[in-house]
C-alpha cells in the first residue's frame, strides 16, 4: 500500500504457486520522505521586499528545531503562521513561514557647544573678556541597515544677560547685554 510522504523499500514480486510452494514472509518497511520549508525574511520597512530566504530541511513526520536567523540591522516583528520552537514536516503541503522584519533604530545624542564672548573695554583700554558657554543636545537616529541618519530638533537654552560694570565718571555703551536664546542655528558671538 501506499503511504503518502513514505516510499517502500521493496516491491512484492510476483510468485507463481506450485503445490511445491512453501510459506514465505516479505518485510516491506517505509522510509520517510525528504521534506523542506521555505522561511522568508521580509523588510516591512521596504514595503515587504524579501531580503533572504532560509530552508529548513527534514523528513515527513520529523519534529526539527524551528530557528530564525534575524540579519544584522534588523529586528524581528512578526512571523507568519507564529511557529512554535519546533516544526513537524507533513508528507505534503509544508508551510511557508515569513518572518517580518523591521529596521533597527540606533538612538544617540549629539551636543553642541555654543560660546558668547562678551569684551569689556576700559578707559585704560584693558579689555576685560566674559566669556558665557552653553550646550544644546539633539537626538540623532541611525538606521542599521542603510546607515541613514535622521536628525530631531535641537534643544534650546540662553545665554544670560549681563550687566556691564559701571565706572565713575564715564558712560558705557552700552548699560547692559540681554539674554539671549540660543537654538540649532546659534553661532558662537563676540560682543564688543
């Protein structure tokens, strides 16, 4: 008989009987089948396009370790039907598993420094330098598998104001330096 997934290992030859034919015994065992299954790996950040497919090889009714081999740069989202740790090959009709993947999203911090020179100048004309420092921080986002930055907003912060010294007798040209807010397109200042 036939067994689906298993072949015979022999065939039943044909005897002719004689009355000088004697009992005989045929073993027929059937071994199993070779099986495979297709897992696909698709990038759900590329509208679904497969970048690689994987075999998993066995024989009919065997239970084999189910494994996904995530690429680099990815991260696994979701499987198609959702195996278990093990699967059993039938004799037809395997199933093919796609393995959805998303982009890993490498999240850091950029600062950048941003300096306000304020020069005071004397009667005597010793200049007097006040300089006023800040830092700004934006996150910075890299895809590990284009290598694609994408840059946030920077934060924002001040510069204070300063109070320029008075001096008997003279007048300033100023009486004082407001605060100022510093963003992404703050360069460094000199104020005289």
């Amino acid at each position: 008989p036939t067994v689906p997934g298993y072949t015979a290992n022999t065939n039943v030859p044909s005897l002719t009987v004689t009355p000088d034919s004697k009992d005989t015994t045929v073993t027929i065992n059937y071994t199993a089948n070779e099986q495979s299954i297709k897992i696909n790996y698709v990038d759900d950040d590329k509208d679904g396009a497969t970048i690689k497919s994987d075999t998993l090889n066995g024989k009919t009714d065997e239970k084999v370790i189910f494994n996904i081999n995530v690429p680099d740069g990815y991260i696994e989202f979701d499987v198609e039907p959702f195996p278990t740790c093990y699967y059993t090959f039938k004799a037809n009709d395997n199933t093919v598993f796609t393995v959805h993947l998303m982009h890993t999203i490498d999240i850091t911090s950029e600062e950048k420094t941003v300096t306000r020179t304020i020069k005071v100048t004397d009667p005597t004309g010793k200049v007097t330098t006040v300089p006023q420092t800040t830092k700004i921080t934006r996150n910075v986002s890299t895809d590990k598998v284009t290598n694609q930055k994408t840059y946030g907003d920077w934060t924002t912060s001040s510069f204070d104001s300063y109070d320029v010294p008075t001096i008997p007798g003279y007048t300033a040209s100023q009486s004082k330096v407001d605060e100022v807010t510093v963003n992404g397109d703050t360069t460094d200042q000199v104020v005289n």
